[in-house]
C-alpha cells in the first residue's frame, strides 16, 4: 500500500481540496483508495457528506483497529476514514508512543492488504505529527500558492524534511490556486516551476473549486468539463508517476 500525505503548514492554499479530488481521481483509475482525514476540523469528511461513528476517537485510531470504523463513499473503490475532534492532541500522543514514522505505519498496517493507495488529508500545521506523518508517508504533495510565504514554508518543509534525514525525492510540490494575472504569480512561477520538486501541473483559481463546500463533492463529479476537474485530473496522474519512481 502505498501512502500519499497532502501536507502543507500553512492553511488556506488549497490542501483539502487537493486530496478530496485526488482520492477520486485515484479511485476512479480503478485503485482501491482510502481517503483517511487526519485533520480535527474533518473537511475531507464534510465534502464527501460522511461522519465519524460516534464510538470513533483518537484512542481508536492509535489502537490500529479501523476497519470498523472505515465508511465507504457513493463512489466504486473509494473509501473514507473520517476524523474526530480528539485528533487535534494526536501528536503529542504519538509522541508519548514513540516510533517516529513507523508508529504510524503500525498504525496503517491493519489496512495494507485492503487498499493498494492511502492518501492523508494533513492538518496545516508544523508538528511532531507532521514530522511522523513525513516519515511514514512514500511520498508528500504539498500545495503551494505562488506566493512570497508559501514559498517560504515549502523552503521550512524542506529544511524539516533534511532535519529529519528523509529523502527529498518523496517530497513534491505543485502550484495551487494560480491566477495567471497577477504578475507575482507568474514570476514566481517562472523561478521556481523549474525546480525539480515542483511538478509541472497547476490548479487555477477558479470558483468550481470553491463552490465544492456547496456541491459537497469532488469537480469530477459536480462539473466533469470543467478546466479544474481537467486541472485534478492531470496533477493525479503525475502525482502517480512521480511516485512509481521512488
């Protein structure tokens, strides 16, 4: 199984977004796919319209035992492990476990034989959790507006990546929420869309992608002709790429 985290510190440059139409566009390439929500405000879980079972929490999680609480979404090879408000101490839990990375692949185990790709919806914060989460995933997609601070803390994820002595090769980065007229987009785009990191997809800034809080559902699903349900389609399918290389 191989594990896919959409990572980002900072918030609001498109992340849950990313892996919502991502884990469709997985799933709809006919690989079984779990989505797993790790972020405590639970928005993978909101647009796909699926709730955690009462009985769900971070004691849960940590135990291993998930298929009971795995939800299957309207979609054929698409399931989602939704969230819970507990998750928001997940990482000082962790820690308090020790393990580093491995403890969360301990924790993935029990589902390995059933989904051929997981992919993570990550909190957008700067944690022991995320150094865990970078340390078990096979590879890390990150967002990144073409802006002066979301450059930067792709450059910290970097730096944190080196700290941690994992191979930059899991780690790629694609522009997000791009709007071709503003000249700071584009000249950041320019310098460093060349970067062997940066994958050369981007998604636009566009209101299809916006309206998915309304929609409640992946752009494939809510606009299939659109440019940004094109735009995910083409990130998935070098995301994919990218990651049978490593």
């Amino acid at each position: 199984m191989k594990i896919i985290a959409i990572y980002s510190s900072k918030g609001g440059v498109g992340k849950t977004a990313t892996a919502v139409n991502l884990a469709y566009g997985c799933a709809r390439s006919g690989r079984k796919t779990l989505l797993c929500d790790m972020d405590p405000q639970g928005a993978a879980g909101y647009y796909y319209r699926i709730r955690p079972k009462e009985s769900f929490n971070r004691k849960q999680f940590l135990k291993g035992d998930l298929e009971p609480f795995i939800r299957g979404t309207d979609y054929e090879n698409l399931d989602l492990l939704p969230t819970h408000f507990s998750f928001r101490h997940l990482d000082i839990a962790l820690d308090e476990r020790g393990g580093a990375g491995n403890e969360l692949k301990r924790i993935f185990a029990c589902i390995e034989d059933e989904y051929e790709v997981l992919i993570l919806d990550c909190p957008p914060n700067m944690t022991l959790l995320s150094e865990k989460i970078i340390m078990a995933a096979d590879l890390v997609v990150t967002p990144v507006i073409p802006t002066t601070l979301s450059i930067l803390s792709f450059a910290q994820l970097i730096k944190l990546t080196d700290k941690l002595e994992v191979n930059r090769k899991k780690l790629v980065a694609f522009f997000s929420m791009v709007d071709r007229r503003k000249n700071m987009h584009s000249d950041t785009i320019a310098k460093f869309g060349k970067k062997k990191m940066f994958l050369a997809s981007e998604i636009p800034y566009l209101a299809d992608v916006e309206k998915m809080g309304l929609y409640r559902q992946p752009v494939a699903v809510s606009v299939p002709s659109s440019a940004a349900a094109t735009a995910y389609a083409q990130l998935w399918l070098e995301v994919w790429r990218r990651g049978a290389l490593l």
